[in-house]
C-alpha cells in the first residue's frame, strides 16, 4: 500500500507547475551566478573562485536555509490536501492505512522538495563552460562537493523540513499558520544557537543549529583563503553529530506525528477568525429610502468603525500574536542581558536600544504586512461571500483604505509595544535618561513611514493578481528586485535617488537635525505616491464575480467620474508636480560622465605618466582660517601653504589635487594656471621661472561649502549644527596613487593594468623612503589653526590653543603645533564639557557631550597611564597639551583617530560603552592608550611609504596599549584581548582576497596583521625576551628616526632593533614571528595524575605538536622545529578568568611530533594547558587545555 500512495503522489507532483518552477529558478539563479555578474555568492574567499567546492557546498546550504518556506510548500500541501478539498470524510472511508497513507504522502512530498535542489549544480555545472568568462576565476567540478552538498546538507534539511512542515500541517488546517509557525520556529532556533555562540557554547550552537550553518561556520571558522578556493567541509566533527542528531529527530518527529494522527474529522481548535476574518456585516448599515443621512459623516463613520473593528481583529489574530511574541522573544537578550565582555556592549542609550529594536522589528513588521494584505484583500472571495459584501451600500474606497490604516496601525502597535519594552530595559538597567521623543520619531515616524509605504505597495499587489498566493510570490520578487536594484543603481539615477531615502543616524549631538529637510520631503513624496496607489486600489478593489484585471479595469474607467474623477486629477497632479520640483530642487542628481570609476581611471590616464615620478614642491608650513556656520552647515577655508623645492633640479609643472564636495579657489605665487579640470579635482600649474632647489614659493586656496536646502542623501555626514568635523580639507600636491581605480575587474572594462602594488619591502630603495605613508607632500610641518564658530560652541583643532577671543557674536581660537609633525588637519565644533588635569607637566583634557561623563574618567586614566608609559620606557612627549574629543557617530566603524596631541573619540566608541560591571573589558581605557601611543609611533616615527609601514604604527601601538593595559589591569585583561586578537586574525586569514604577507611585509589594508597577529606577536616576543629589552629597541628606534625626514623607517629597522635586544637562540623565533607565516597544532592526546605523596602530585602529559608554515596564498606545508613552550596547570576558573590560579609554569622544551612532559605540583590542578596563554598561534586552542584524569 505505501507503495502505491507514494507512486500515486509522485506522479501528481510530477505534473505540478511549481516543481518546475522551482527547478528553473534555482538552475537560472545558479547560472547567473556563475556566468554573470547580476548574482554573486562571496563565500569567504571574497568570490574569487567562483565554482569552488565550498561555494558549492555553501549554496546547498544557503538555499536549503533560506528557502525554508519554499520547499515546505509540498509537505504542506501534502498534508492538507485532504481537508483544504473536503476530501477527509472520503479518504476516512476507505481501506487504506494510516501509516501508509501518511508516509507515502510525506516520501513523495519530500522527494520531490529535493528534486528543485538538483538546478544548484546544474546551474553551477553549466554556467562554468561558458565561453565568456574568465579563466582564472573557475576551477575543475569538484564531484565530492557536489555529493556532499546533496547528500550531507541539502537531504537531512529537507528532511528537518518536510518532517516539522508535514506534522503541524496534520494538526493545524490553516496554512498561513504552518508558515507562521515554521517562520517563527526558524528565527527561534537562529537566535538560541546565536546567543549560545556569543556565549562560548560552540557544541550546543552547532547542534541547536537544524541546517547546520554553525557546524559548517565552526570547521571551516580558521580556513585560509587556499583552502576555501580547494578544499570542502568533511562529514566530521560538529557536523557529523549535527546531522545525526537532526536526523534522528526529524525521524521521532514524523513517528510521533503519525502515530497520534486519526483517520477521523478534526475540529480546529485554532480559531478560524484571522486578521479581520469576519465579515463586518453591521458596520455597514442598511440604505433606507425615507431616511436622507449625509454622506460625509456617514461615509466618515463606516471608515472609522471599520478600522476600528479591523484593527481589533488583527491584534487579536493569531498572527499579529504570533509576530508580536517573536518580536519580544528576541529583543529580550540584548534589551535585558548585560555580560561582560570585550567592550562590545553599550550602556542602554535610547540611539541604542531603538536601533536594536529597529533591526529586530523589520522583518516581522514585513512577514505581517506581506501575510496579512493578501488575506484582507482576498478575504471575502476565500470566504466565497464575496457576492453578498459587494451589494452591500459602501464606497469602493471603504474596504481598501480602511483595512490598509487598520494593518498600519497593528505594526504601530507592534512598535509601540517594543519601544514600551526598550524602556522597560532602560529603567531595569539603572538608565533614566529615556528621551521618548527618539522613539516616536524613529520607530513611529521613520520605521512606520516605511511599513505603511510597503503596505500600500503590497496592497497594491495583491490587488493585481487574482488569488494572495500569487500576490505574496509577487511581492517577494518585487521586494528582491528592488533590494537588488537599490544597491547597484542607488547612485545613477535622480530617480533612484528620490525613491531610496538615507537612514536618518541619530545622535545625542545633533538629534535628527541634518536629516530632518530631507525626511519631510521624502515623507511628502512617499505618502503622495501612497494617495496615488489608494486611489488605483479603490479604482481596482474586486466588487462582484469579475475578477479578472481587465475587466476590473473597465470597471475603473466607469468609477472615475464625478468627484473620483476631481480627487484623482488632483492626486495625481499634485504627485506628479512635486515629483518635477523634487528631481530638480534634490541636490543628490546623477552625472553619467563623472561616476566615481570613471573619475579615478581618467585621473590616472591624464596624470601618472605625467607626474608620478615627477619631482614636485614640498609642504613646509601650514597656515589655516577656519570659519564654521554649524546651523547653516557650512564651512569657509582660507589656507596658506609653503611649498619648497626639496629636489636637486628645478621644478616648473605642479600638479594640485583638490579635496572633494567643496568650492574651491587657487592661486600660486609665480605661477599660471595650465589645466583645471573640476570633474577630477586636479589643476595644472606652471612655475615661471622654475622653482630652484632650496627656494620656496606661497599658495593660497580659499575653499568653501554651503550645504543645500534640500538632501535626501547627505554629502557630508560630518557637517551637522552640533559635533561639526572637517579632516582632509586643504590641497595636496603631486599625483596622488591612492586615487586610482582600485578594483581589478573596473580596470580591466577601461583597459587599465592591474592595480599598481604598494612598493615591496626594501631598505636600500631611497625613492620608495622618501615618501612617508601618511602624505606623499610633505615631510615634518609647521601648522596654525584659527578657526571660528557660533557663540555656544567650542572649536578644537590640532595644537596648543595661544588664545580665545569672541568677536561679532562668534567665538574665535588660535592653535599652534609645534615642533613640527606630520600634515594632519582636521577642526571640530561642538557644545562640549572638559575635565582638565595635569600629568607630569602635560596638560590633559578629555571633552565630551554634557550627557556623556559615565567613561570620562576611564579614559582620562588611560590618558594619563598611556603618557606616563610612553614618556618613561620611549621618550619624550612632543607637546605640552594632550586632548581626547568626542565627536557624533557619524559612522559607527569608526572607533577613534589620532592628530597631533588630539584624540577624537567617536560617541559610540567608548562615551557609551558599558564597563559598569566587574569583570568588564577597560574598552574606553585601551583605545586611549592606543590613540595616545601614535603620538610616539605614528608622529615620531613613521614608516616610509612601501610594505611594513603599519607595523611601525599600529602593530607598536596596539602592543604599548596591551603594555599600559597590563600596568594597570594585570595580565589577565591583556589575555582577553590575545584571545580576542587570535580569533580575529585566523578568521581574517580566510578573508584574504590578495596574499597574506608576513609581519613585515603588512599592507595598510590588513588589518587583521598589523592589529591582531601584531599583538600576538608582540606579546610573545616580550614573553620570550622581557618587556625592558623591546622598549630599549623602541628607545633606539626612536633616537634614529625622530622628528626627522627622510629616508623614513622601514619595518626592517625595528626588526634589527629587536635582534640586537633578543639571545641569540630566539633569533630563529624571532625571524619566524616577522618574516614566515607560522602556526603551531599542540594538542594534549592526554594526561593523567598519579598522587606521590600527601601534598606530591605527579602529572604525565602527552603532547602531539605541529608547526605549519604557509605561504602567501594559504597552502601549509609541516617543518620539523624544537622550541621551548609554555607548560602550565591551574585551579578552576572564576570571576572572568580563563584560569584559576598557576599551581605549575614552566617553559619544557618540545618538539614535532609525541612529547613526553612529567611535572609535579602541590595539588590536583582542573585544568593543564600547553601553552596556556596562547603566545603561539594555533588554530585550534580548544585541544591545548584538558581536564587531567587521576590514576588511583
């Protein structure tokens, strides 16, 4: 009998039109990403490889995961065929068996959910022999990956699937709830294994994880970028006990399921009543002839009793509940949870917790709009009382309009309720300072505006397509069209721009102000554009059996007349002049000849061959007035440079580059203008009678902006009424590399060469010395500053302040920098507090926001510590004033930046980072002691401009900010930040797109070397040889290179400095650390306690260690090595530490290969770890500590 009904029904789902539609669709998505670039999936290797046997894997899992809903539409469907065709009392009757019928049905449904997923390698297979594409970024079918992404992934998810989708789909007979259900259960499932992630409980993630996304991530978490280019995740491991464990409980389920299911009628225990199911008959009351009721308040009353009773229906349906319980499921770890960790969580600020409350709204607010439009909208035809409702006295507008405000206000309910909830955190937390207006104008003003514009658009949908499940794939292909469509064309059409709004960044400096022009304009067009869709939803809203679009159409063009036809023409009128005064007021418009590309290639055509070894004038001194209008968002420069000829020969052409976004006005003494090309920010001028070596000449440049009334997208986020930065802002001279195209596929459609590398490391090349990495114009400069602002502002800008004055209403301040340093401009205006204090003469100021003094004292302590360190283990300190400044979160990836003698901090950098708790990571402290070392290495010592440089500046920086953290801290909150780094840098190996290179070699892009493996290795080095004898080699390095020009350091001088400093048998780690790429794999296969004496422990360790050194492209090959390692046996952990206290330390030297290590201690330690601290890199850290066994 299974045999026959799974016969039966493969045959009937062999005929479906959907099956095949899903087939073509995966196979056409497949290819386009393959020979295309209209879809790309980036695995980790950043797309390089583009048929690579983990892409192949990854998008079997990719698909199977997020295409959940898709593939449970068979089993669903399955399932419910019988009572959706009252088919039950028929099928009840007969002799066939209940678990035949039931399983044949659910082998059948899920085979053929299966069956789309072979268009994955199809469309791989075939869209890699494309004859247009490129070579070098494909690689032979790898069979096992094809095998293993079918069998290991996609089968035992589908199975997940089909089984959870088949059994609730027997209980349940609705199938919007089985989506809703399996929505929620798949988001639940997600953030359970997410938070037991972010907690360190990797095994339980991983087997909470059904589609075994975790499992993967975790094997896969340390690859390289050649092993994510060659290689394929294995059945091992987490994943092994993954689909096993899902397997066995997709099996349990589908038994459980079957066995409790009875061949008899149910009766739902789930209401049928849904989103405003029920018909409102008296809302609409009966025409009586010798009655005469206006119209307006008639008509004005049925709109609002019938919101009103729409509304109720959907907050008390079980969808909005549904929704409304995830919603609140899953704000309820980062509202109400506070762990301390390493400085990632902020203090519950209201910016805070509505941007947390933002991103965990949209997707239910969208799931409710999408589901509940194509069931109000459809709702009497699935009723089948269509008929009755459609002669019933109302206006075609009335059901539309009214049922659209009712969902708009059950997702301002939904919003309502999780703002409600982030106060309730707030004032758990010990945070009073709610600012309600925060959260009505970003959740009920911009988060709404949003919701109601995509019901109105879904709305709108589901009017044209004749059933709501064609409306919601509608949608869905809609919605992904346009996301896709946003992020490639958001900036080439006027149009675009128009449609697709900035998200306003809210900021306790300025609120919404800068953004507030363009949200009303963008409110104003979105909600014309939303009349426009009402009226043609009234026009097309389905009255009567005529349901298709054509003849709702003609019906149309009898509905508009009268005052319809007045309120139309209007509308649309009104809509449609606004739209031409938006489009030519807007200043955000589309330049087809001056993309961003374009401009970089033709910059570099017109002037590298011209004047990219052409010797140019150099910056000598600076000289800056600097108006600010915050309010008005404008700026006025006036700079004046000294320009020297540094070269043996005359100079007579130069070439200026102007910084973008401002007007700008040059002149040069002694010299005429030959080219000026505005679209490049370039200008050509020629020195007549040539500049002579040693002579010097003066230019002026007086640069201005003046943001306009009206920005939909800002052009400069930082130019805001409170917190205004300007960094950047005067000329530079000579042709500038950074400037040129960078990405090789653009280069390659404009026939520009390979991107030009940055000069490879080599210490004897004076011309690659001569320049330093921060500025190709200058060397060591004099700068002076007078900036002014409005009356309730402070200025700040690099430099000791000579004076303040206030002048015509506007406060005025004069800085000076000396000695001289590098070119760093940069100005900020602010209504700011200051704590003042002195360390060892220097005056220190931390300023910052009235309302954010909770970190001022850590970072005023890290201010201090970090100068004390610096000053005493380098030298001395430049200035007599050191200044952290917070400035707005314009861009939440920006931590903090170092000028000269001023630090600005970022508001969500550290101002509002949590460090209440015990325990907490000193965020705010280390990044200050970071900033504060780049006054010694960065504006002391600065790499020269080739290969290594960042090793000079951030490496050094982040091992003086571990240092001064050690000081003050002890070694276990240094040891969080290890643990922190060597994660971060294996994960950034795997995102490597171009080469990994050694220490020494580090580009200025990499910054998982120059911050994270730089910490390592500087951690271990100090471990090796002593925190003394590296700063004497800093101390010399300093002494060679400070305050003085070029030939600037390269990342080899630092090296022999440490060589000197290092015993000669750490010469060869020492080599390894900088110059290889080296990782270890010690493992302890085991260890066991044998008790000597009362008080006399002995512990035997077997240890198997590995050394791996890999090349450039991540390939490893195993060299034999013998090195002293760290051996060590510890208490129980406790208070935030790794490790209880050392019973046993001791460095045991080891080898490849089995080692034997006996040792004794006083007690029976909980944990022994070889290297316990991870001075080594090993990728797998885990198999390094183990719980001793004792032998009795």
């Amino acid at each position: 009998m299974f045999k026959a009904v799974f016969l039966f029904e493969l045959r009937f789902w062999l005929r479906s039109r959907l099956l095949y539609s899903l087939l073509l669709t995966t196979t056409a998505i497949m290819f386009l990403s393959m020979a295309t670039e209209i879809i790309r999936f980036r695995a980790a290797d950043g797309g390089q490889i583009r048929n690579s046997p983990y892409t192949i894997q990854f998008c079997y899992q990719f698909i199977t995961s997020f295409g959940f809903l898709i593939f449970a539409s068979f089993p669903i469907a399955a399932a419910s065929r019988d009572h959706t065709y009252q088919m039950s009392e028929i099928i009840f009757t007969t002799s066939v068996s209940r678990l035949s019928w039931l399983l044949g049905r659910f082998a059948a449904a899920g085979f053929t959910a299966l069956i789309p997923l072979g268009g994955i390698s199809i469309g791989i297979m075939s869209g890699s022999i494309m004859p247009w594409n490129d070579p070098s970024q494909f690689v032979a079918i790898s069979w096992p990956a094809h095998l293993l992404g079918l069998t290991a992934i996609a089968v035992p998810n589908v199975l997940f699937i089909a089984t959870i989708a088949f059994v609730i789909s027997l209980r349940v007979p609705k199938d919007v709830f089985v989506y809703i259900t399996l929505a929620t259960l798949w988001f639940s499932i997600d953030l359970g294994s997410d938070l037991l992630r972010h907690r360190d409980h990797t095994f339980l993630a991983a087997m909470l994880d059904p589609f075994g996304s975790v499992a993967v991530s975790h094997q896969t978490r340390y690859w390289t970028a050649a092993e994510y280019r060659a290689d394929y995740f294995t059945l091992t491991g987490y994943l092994l006990w993954n689909r096993l464990f899902w397997s066995l409980f997709s099996a349990v389920i589908l038994t459980l399921g079957c066995r409790r299911f009875r061949f008899t009628l149910r009766s739902s225990r789930l209401s049928t009543t849904t989103v405003g199911s029920s018909p409102a008959y008296d809302l609409i009351p009966a025409a009586r002839a010798d009655t005469a009721v206006p119209v307006f308040p008639s008509r004005t009353r049925q709109f609002l009793k019938l919101t009103a009773f729409e509304f109720r229906s959907a907050v008390c349906g079980p969808l909005f509940i549904i929704l409304s319980g995830f919603v609140l499921q899953t704000l309820a770890f980062p509202l109400f949870q506070h762990e301390p960790g390493y400085g990632q969580q902020s203090l519950p600020v209201t910016s805070a917790i509505v941007t947390v409350i933002g991103d965990r709204c949209r997707f239910p607010a969208l799931t409710f709009i999408i589901v509940a439009a194509g069931m109000l909208v459809h709702r009497e035809r699935d009723c089948r009382i269509h008929e009755i409702i459609s002669t019933l006295p109302h206006p075609d507008w009335l059901f539309g309009c009214g049922r659209l405000l009712a969902m708009t206000l059950a997702v301002a309910a939904m919003l309502t309720t999780a703002a409600i909830m982030g106060v309730a955190s707030q004032l758990v937390r010990g945070f009073t300072q709610l600012q309600p207006e925060v959260y009505i104008v970003s959740l009920l003003g911009v988060e709404l505006l949003q919701c109601f514009v995509l019901a109105v658009l879904i709305f709108t949908i589901q009017i044209f397509t004749p059933g709501k499940v064609h409306g919601y794939l509608l949608a869905f292909s809609i919605q992904m069209i346009s996301t896709y469509i946003s992020e490639r064309l958001a900036n080439r059409s006027g149009v675009i721009s128009i449609l697709h709004q900035q998200y306003p960044i809210y900021s306790d400096f300025y609120g919404f102000a800068p953004y507030a022009s363009g949200m009303i304009a963008f409110s104003t067009w979105s909600l014309l554009l939303c009349a426009v869709l009402c009226l043609l939803i009234s026009l097309l809203w389905q009255r009567g059996n005529d349901t298709g679009l054509l003849a709702r159409l003609r019906e149309a063009r009898h509905r508009l007349r009268g005052r319809t036809a007045v309120a139309a023409a209007v509308t649309c009128g009104t809509t449609l002049i606004y739209g031409v005064w938006l489009h030519t007021t807007v200043s955000n418009y589309w330049d087809p000849h001056n993309l961003p590309a374009d401009t970089a290639a033709n910059y570099e055509t017109r002037f590298r061959t011209r004047f990219e070894n052409s010797p140019q004038p150099r910056i000598t001194d600076l000289r800056y007035e600097v108006d600010l209008y915050p309010q008005q968002r404008s700026v006025r420069i006036r700079s004046s440079q000294t320009l020297q000829n540094k070269d043996t020969a005359p100079q007579a052409d130069i070439l200026v580059n102007l910084p973008a976004g401002l007007q700008h006005s040059v002149r040069i003494e002694q010299a005429n203008l030959l080219l000026d090309l505005p679209a490049l920010r370039a200008q050509v001028w020629r020195i007549e009678p040539p500049l002579l070596p040693g002579d010097s000449i003066r230019m002026d440049c007086t640069s201005s902006y003046e943001a306009p009334a009206l920005e939909l997208q800002l052009e400069f986020r930082n130019l805001v009424q409170n917190g205004l930065t300007l960094t950047d802002f005067s000329p530079d001279i000579g042709y500038q590399p950074d400037r040129e195209l960078q990405d090789g596929q653009e280069r390659g459609k404009r026939g520009l060469p390979e991107p030009r590398p940055l000069p490879s490391l080599n210490p004897k090349s004076l011309t690659d010395r001569k320049n330093h990495r921060s500025s190709a114009d200058s060397d060591l400069v004099t700068m002076e500053t007078v900036v002014s602002t409005e009356s309730d502002q402070v200025a700040i800008a690099p430099g000791r302040l000579l004076r303040s004055w206030k002048q015509q209403n506007r406060q005025y301040f004069h800085y000076r920098l000396d000695p001289p340093t590098l070119k760093a401009p940069m100005v900020l205006s602010a209504r700011l507090k200051v704590a003042r204090d002195v360390c060892d003469g220097i005056t220190t100021e931390v300023w910052y926001h009235p309302e954010h003094e909770w970190n001022v004292p850590s970072m005023m302590h890290g201010l201090h510590s970090a100068l004390r360190y610096g000053i005493q283990n380098f030298g001395p300190y430049q200035f007599d004033f050191a200044r952290v400044v917070e400035f707005p979160r314009y861009y939440d990836w920006l931590a903090a930046v170092a000028f000269p003698g001023t630090m600005p901090y970022s508001e969500s950098g550290g101002f509002i980072t949590d460090i209440r708790s015990p325990g907490a990571f000193e965020k705010a402290f280390f990044i200050v002691a970071h900033e504060v070392a780049h006054q010694w290495w960065a504006y002391q010592v600065i790499g020269a401009d080739m290969e290594g440089s960042k090793l000079l500046s951030e490496t050094l920086a982040e091992y003086t900010a571990m240092m001064v953290m050690e000081r003050e801290f002890g070694p276990e909150m240094v040891r969080r930040h290890l643990a922190v780094a060597l994660q971060s840098y294996l994960a950034g190996r795997g995102r490597e797109t171009r080469a990994e290179h050694p220490l020494s070699r580090v580009r200025p892009d990499q910054n998982y070397l120059s911050y994270y493996k730089g910490s390592l290795v500087m951690y271990h080095l100090r471990h090796l040889i002593g925190e003394e004898k590296i700063n004497v080699a800093l101390r010399r390095l300093l002494k060679k290179f400070a305050g003085k020009g070029p030939p600037y350091p390269v990342s080899t001088d630092l090296i022999d400095e440490l060589k000197a400093e290092t015993p000669a048998e750490y010469h060869a780690i020492l080599d390894d650390l900088f110059n290889h790429i080296i990782l270890f794999s010690n493992k302890i296969t085991s260890c066991s306690i044998r008790q000597l004496a009362p008080g006399r422990q002995q512990i035997t360790l077997q240890i198997e260690c590995r050394k791996l050194e890999s090349d450039e492209k991540g390939t490893e090959r195993e060299v034999p090595f013998e090195q002293a390692i760290e051996i060590g046996a510890f208490t129980a952990a406790g208070d935030h530490r790794k490790y209880g206290e050392a019973l046993y330390r001791k460095m045991h030297q080891l080898k490849s290969g089995t080692n034997t290590v006996v040792f004794e201690t006083a007690e029976i330690p909980d944990n022994v770890a070889v290297d316990p601290f991870f001075m080594l890199i090993d990728r797998n850290i885990a198999d390094n500590v183990i719980t001793p066994s004792v032998d009795r």
